[in-house]
C-alpha cells in the first residue's frame, strides 16, 4: 500500500513526523510537504512563479509551495504509483467548524480527494506540539480502523481532531458534524516605526455554537472526532426553493 504525507505546517513539523511515523505500519509512505509554515493557505495553488523541490536529510521531499502543490506534485511526478491514500497533517492547532474553509492541512486531504485518492486529515486541538509522539499508537488505530473499510465513500473525506489531553484519558470516537464558530477582535491596527498603519489578521476571542453532535463539543468533552466532508457544497435543500424565484435575464 503506498501512503502520501503532506501538511501546512512545513516538513520540520513535529506533527508530520508523528503521522509519518503512525503510518509506517500501513504501507510505504512518501512525505511531500511546504518548505515552511503554510497555514490558512487553504486550496490555493503556486502559480506566478516555479516550484522548487529538494530533498531533506531524512528523505522527505521539500516544496516551496502549498500543501495543494505538495499533493498534485507528488502524485504526477514524485511517487513511484499512485497513492492508495493520502494523510495530511497531524495539523498544529485544530481544525474545526469553518476552520476547514482555511485549513491547508484540509485543502491537502480535499486536493487528494478531488483527484481520486481516499484522504484523511489530523489535527491536534491543543497547543503541546512537543507531546504529539503520544498520540502515534491512537492515530495509527484510528487510521487502520478507517482505511480496512472496503467502501470507502467517494468525494469525501474525514476530518480528524484530537482533544487537548493525554492520550490515555480519551474517552473514545465520536462521528460528528461541523461545529459553527465566530471570531471577535480578529484584526489589530497598528502603526510601523515609519509612521505607516499595518493589519494583522488573527488571534482575538472564539465563542462556538454548542450542537450535541458538532466537533468541538466532542473535543470539548475528550473525544476524538472524526467528520466526513464532501466536495459538493450544493444546498439540496433550496434547490426547489430557488428554482421557484423563477430568476430571468
């Protein structure tokens, strides 16, 4: 079985050495993976200049690109086969609710998806990267459990989050849907030594809305949650609605 890593958080990373490693008793896997941190790059692709790729000392190849390059890269021209399928993560921070809009560890797992190639993607909900190489054993169980399935769902994939807490006291898997989360005080204005205003995007405050079945409750209460996602993101259910405006040029 050939087996794709990649992540947004760079190659150094110590969450793709986790995967990578939690992988290795599944297949033979290949590490394709940024140059350096791309977080919240999404699915966006390297197009106004040429990427660059070298190898690491430990055998992973480096993109100076996104994790949507990593992922098209090695499956045209890196990998000796197609994948049988491609993990992306384990993502620093987690990836929850309409963080998968922007997650580059998830745009790895969807270009994956669109191209063919079943896909899973890991984040960690808590901010002790240093302590990750305590989930390899869990991670890999979880990875085996879904990939032994022979009916792997079609233009899907299943978005993993780990809660902030030792691996031992988990209290097991949850099947969950998208939480819903809203950011306050997100942009700070401030003024550079030359008397010009700067933006910086991030941070401030995050209330979630609590749903029994959503991601975060399951992260909150010290489950492991794993959310199928699929690439169609039609709203079937305004179909009928919408036709019925009867809109014309």
């Amino acid at each position: 079985m050939r087996i794709l890593c990649t992540n947004d958080d760079g190659y150094l990373a110590v969450g793709i050495g986790v995967l990578a490693a939690a992988a290795q008793g599944l297949g033979s896997v290949t590490v394709v993976a940024p140059d350096r941190e791309q977080s919240a790059t999404s699915n966006s692709l390297t197009l106004h200049h040429p990427l660059r790729v070298r190898r690491s000392v430990d055998g992973a190849l480096v993109v100076d690109g996104t994790p949507t390059d990593c992922v098209i890269l090695a499956i045209n021209e890196f990998m000796d086969g197609r994948p049988d399928y491609c993990f992306s993560g384990i993502n620093h921070g987690p990836n929850m609710g309409e963080d998968v809009l922007y997650s580059g560890t998830v745009a790895g797992a969807m270009e994956a998806t669109v191209i063919g190639i079943p896909a899973i993607a890991v984040s960690y909900a808590g901010d002790a990267f240093e302590d990750l190489g305590a989930w390899e054993d869990v991670v890999a169980s979880l990875l085996r459990g879904i990939i032994e399935k022979d009916d792997f769902p079609p233009d899907t994939l299943f978005n993993v989050n780990l809660p902030p807490i030792d691996p031992a006291q988990v209290k097991g898997v949850r099947i969950t849907s998208l939480g819903k989360r809203r950011y306050s005080d997100s942009l700070t204005k401030a003024v550079d030594p030359s008397g010009r205003d700067y933006y910086w995007i991030g941070g401030g405050e995050v209330s979630w809305t609590v749903d029994e079945d959503s991601d975060f409750t399951a992260i909150r209460e010290g489950y492991v949650s794993v959310t199928p996602l699929h690439l169609d993101l039609t709203n079937y259910k305004l179909l009928e609605e919408i036709r019925g405006w009867r809109l014309s040029l």
